[in-house]
C-alpha cells in the first residue's frame, strides 16, 4: 500500500480535517486566527511608506492597520513554502502561466490572462476588505 | 516579536502543505467550484471548518483560548461579499490561495498578488468614506448562532456536523 506521505494527492476531505488541526493548535498555542488579506493592506503600506511616510503616517487605514510585518505577513510567505514543498515532495510542481480550464475557454495567450486575474484580484482584495475579510 | 513571526511562518507551511495536497490551490478546482462542477474546495473548507468548530470551542469550554468575533456589518458583508465574489471569478484564486498557486508554479497567481496589492491601496484611499457609508449599513455588533437563538453552541455545532455530513454524501453521490 502506498504511504500517505508519497501519494500525489489526498482526499480534500483528510487535507481539510488536517487545515483544521492546524488551526486548533494555532489558536492554543498562540492565540491566532487564519486570515490573509490583512497581509496585503500592510505590504502596500510598507511600499507607500518608501514613497510617502507623511501621508501614509496620516491615513486613517493604515493607522488602524500598521504597515509592518507581522504574525499573519509570515503566515502568508509560509503558505508560498509549504505549497512549493508539498508539490516538490509528491512531484506535481509544474510551471504553468495559464490553468488549463481557462486555457480551453479563452485559449493560450498570457498577456489576457494577466490582465483578467490583475483586475480579478484587485476587485477581490476591495471587496474582502469591506466585508472584513 | 521574533518568536510571533517563526510562529507564523511555520504555521503557514503546515496550513499550506495541506492546501496543496488537497489541491485546493487549482484555477481549475476554485472555478470548478464556482460553476458547480466539481467541490473539491467545499470538502475541504467546510471540513476544515468542522474540525476547527469542534476544536476550538471546547478549548474555550476548557478555558484555554478566547474566541475572535468579528462584527457582522451587513453593508460591508453583503456588498463586500459580492464584490470579492466578482473578483474571485476572473482571478479563479483568493487571497491566501493565490500565494500557495505561485508555490506550486501556477505563476499566473503573481497576477492575482499584484491585483490584490492595488486593491488594498485603492481600499485604503476609499476606507474614510466606506466608514461614513456602507460600513454604519446594518450594524449588529459581534454576535454569533448560538447567540442569536440563545443555546449552547453543542447543540448548534452538531447539528451544523450533520449538514455538512449530508450534504458530503450528495456531494459522492452526484461525483461533484
């Protein structure tokens, strides 16, 4: 039988109690939630700090959310290595500029993807963050 | 300071090896959840959250940890939701899950991270006025189901396990 440690992939069932675990013990030991869009409202405000301090300095957003790094900037950088560990270890790391589903739709070209996803991501940031997500 | 950000790096690993085996990170899963094709991100999310419900709760009752409740403003709830829902569709990834994309070579996810960088800024320019507006909209403070309903949350919580189990078995038996 195969170890679980060498199959390619696992049910999202078992990966998904697994997620949960983690949560459990990072609420126990640590006291901290999972959440990531918070992560990307304190990089923009380190980046406008390089540009601007004094008017970063006088925005009420990044007053109430401080631009550094924090707890949940390493959690996010984290998930990038465990992604690229996990896939390394089962070999399914694959180099891909466009997913395949969107490929079949809208075909091959990188530049209508990049743009879809830039304006699919900005959209998705504004709306998490209003909703508190 | 220090020991918080190795805290959360390794948490991070952990959460996102996880992630990957259960091929959560996929354009092609996350759309396929979202055209009712295929719910693989539905098992894992809401099994995730079983575990985490069950877990974290009883480490209240035991007085180990506190709860983190975040105020339910409809406004921002619900025009946020179907705004990030709009974004989510075109991206085909969400925050977290566009970072672990690009870990996984899926680099079309860089994209995503880039969006997501401007929308952050754009919200922080518009953050005063969304605090005068959609964000006083319905504002019903931290509460929480077994609040609302006034009972334990043991019986809340397995009666949400059953649903969810349900709703697991529909999901096999319609192979989504």
């Amino acid at each position: 039988m195969e170890k679980l440690g060498e199959k390619k992939y696992w049910s999202p069932y078992l990966a998904g109690a697994c997620a949960g675990l983690v949560l459990v013990l990072s609420v126990w030991f640590t006291g901290k939630y999972f959440g990531a869009s918070t992560s990307f409202v304190r990089s923009v405000g380190l980046l406008e700090n390089a540009i601007s301090p004094e008017r970063v300095s006088q925005m009420d957003y990044f007053i109430k959310t401080t631009p550094k790094i924090e707890w949940q900037w390493m959690f996010v950088f984290g998930i990038f290595i465990g992604s690229l560990l996990a896939s390394r270890l089962s070999g399914t790391f694959k180099m891909q500029a466009v997913p395949e589903m969107w490929r079949n739709r809208f075909g091959p070209r990188i530049s209508t993807r990049a743009i879809v996803a830039f304006l699919g991501g900005l959209v998705a940031m504004f709306g998490a963050r209003l909703a508190g997500g | 300071m220090t020991t918080q950000l190795i805290y959360g790096l390794v948490t991070g690993i952990l959460f996102g090896f996880f992630l990957q085996r259960g091929q959560v990170l996929r354009y092609d899963k996350q759309i396929g959840a979202l055209r009712l094709m295929d719910m693989t991100i539905f098992k894992f999310m809401l099994t995730a959250i079983l575990v985490g419900s069950v877990g974290i709760y009883l480490l209240k009752d035991l007085g180990l940890v506190k709860l983190s409740i975040k105020s339910t403003i409809l406004g921002g709830t619900i025009i946020g939701g179907l705004i990030f829902g709009l974004g989510w569709g075109l991206l085909g990834y969400c925050p977290g899950t566009s970072m672990g994309a690009v870990g996984e070579g899926r680099w079309d996810g860089i994209w995503g991270l880039l969006g997501m960088l401007a929308g952050a800024a754009i919200y922080a320019e518009a953050y005063p006025l969304m605090k005068r507006t959609v964000l006083t909209w319905g504002d019903l403070g931290k509460i929480t189901v077994p609040g609302i309903l006034g009972i334990s949350h043991w019986i809340v919580i397995p009666l949400f396990m059953l649903a969810v189990v349900g709703l697991f078995f529909w999901f096999e038996k319609k192979k989504l």
